[in-house]
C-alpha cells in the first residue's frame, strides 16, 4: 500500500541571536490511508513546526515531505484543527462552518446542506445560530472539527485539539472524534495528531511516532496493539502507555 505522505530526512534550521540553531534533524517516518499516526516527545521538539511543514505553513530548510497520487497538499487535501478553536466571534456556529466551505463550494444552498450535516455530526444541531462566546470550550472545538471536516480532507491535522479542555469534556470529544474516524463513510481517511498526552495516543493511534528531544529526530515509531474500542482502564492499556513512556525516557 502506497503511503499518502512521507517525511524524508526533514529538517529546520533558524537563525537566533547570530546563531544557526537546529531545532529538526533528518525526521522520517511515512504516513498510510486510514491510519491514525500521534507524535508524541518533549516540549520544544518541534511537534508542531513538523506538523505546520506538512500543512505548507512553513518550509523545511532541508529534506522532503512528498505526497502521494491520488492525494493533494492543496487547500480540501489537507484540514487542521488547532489547540484554540480560532472561530470568527462575529459569525454564527453555521457562518463559521460555510466560510470555510465556501473555498470548495460555490453553491449557497449546498453550502448549506454541507454545514449543517458536519454540525449535526459533532453533536451540535440546534446551535446552528449561536455565536462563538455562547458556547463552552469542548463545543467551540467542535465546530472547529466540523469546519475541518466539511471541506472532505484526505488528511486530517490535530495540534494538541484536546489539551485545553476539562478532562470529561476531552475524552467524550476523543471518542466522538474516533467514531467520525471509523465511519467510512466519512472523511478524513487518515489522521496525523500531535500531543504530549501519552494516554491519549495510545487510545487513539494505530501508531506513535516518538521524538526525541532537540534537535529533534525519531527515536522509535510504536505499533499500538490495542483492538478497538479501546478500553483505557484495563492491565494492557496500561502496560502499553508504560511502553511508550520507557520508549520516551531512553
């Protein structure tokens, strides 16, 4: 099976204070159709900046990430959301949602259709009109998830979308996040997500990129053997986020 993308010895190098420093050094790993990949490392790794090269943000100073037929770096290939939901506060819950949609959709009415259907999949329906500051943390990141997923995305990007939720809050929007996953009816196909949470990549992940501390390089990819549903209360849950955290310390 082809890959949908892979990193080739990609680095970032920047200037500071007259210094070259090197914050990535020669990551590689690829990532493959219907899979969800976590990376995972210490603060400062450049969990993110890996994460804003393959979204085109930001160019790697060497190295290649190259996408595969049948799958597009282009606006509609890729969707991302954020820690901080980032939502227009003078848009509606559905202003928010079409505005993205409007990239790829001319047509107003199926503009329309389009977004109610992903509200009504993130648990949102009746808040079509409310606005950004009438809505908790845990809903505001559901409209962002909505509005990444409306536009059809091969590839889904997740910078740390749970981290600054409360912990009840997180884990019911993992398990709804995972259930729009599995459906495969649904896009994305394929996620990438970032975090520091090891329990959260291991619930969630096929596999678990770990990366090591500045510069960065990739110490060890791990297979999560867990069938899902996962249970995160039992022994094996446990011995394999142990596994990852021993991976981590080395």
């Amino acid at each position: 099976m082809d890959p949908v993308l892979t990193l080739d010895r990609v680095g970032m190098q920047y200037s500071y204070a007259k210094k070259d420093i090197v914050s990535i050094s020669q990551v590689s790993f690829s990532v493959y159709p219907n899979e969800f990949v976590s990376l995972i490392g210490p603060s400062g790794c450049g969990k993110s900046t890996i994460l804003k090269m393959i979204l085109g943000l930001v160019n790697p100073t060497s190295g290649n990430i190259m996408f595969f037929p049948g799958h597009s770096n282009g606006f509609g290939g890729i969707s991302v959301v954020f820690q901080n939901p980032a939502l227009f506060p003078w848009l509606t819950v559905q202003e928010n949602v079409e505005l993205v949609i409007a990239s790829v959709e001319k047509d107003r009415s199926e503009r329309t259709d389009r977004a109610l259907k992903y509200i009504r999949m993130v648990g949102l329906d009746g808040f079509e009109e409310a606005y950004p500051r009438e809505l908790s943390g845990g809903m505001k990141q559901r409209v962002s998830i909505a509005r990444a997923l409306s536009v059809a995305p091969d590839l889904l990007l997740l910078d740390e979308p749970f981290s600054s939720l409360d912990v009840f809050a997180a884990q019911a929007l993992r398990e709804e996040l995972l259930d729009l996953w599995e459906n495969p009816e649904l896009p994305p196909r394929t996620i990438i997500m970032v975090t520091h949470n090891v329990d959260e990549a291991v619930q969630m992940s096929d596999r678990i990129v770990v990366l090591s501390a500045r510069p960065s390089t990739v110490k060890t990819i791990i297979k999560v053997p867990l069938p899902r549903p996962r249970n995160t209360r039992n022994e094996e849950f446990y011995l394999t986020v142990d596994g990852v955290l021993t991976e981590m310390s080395r």
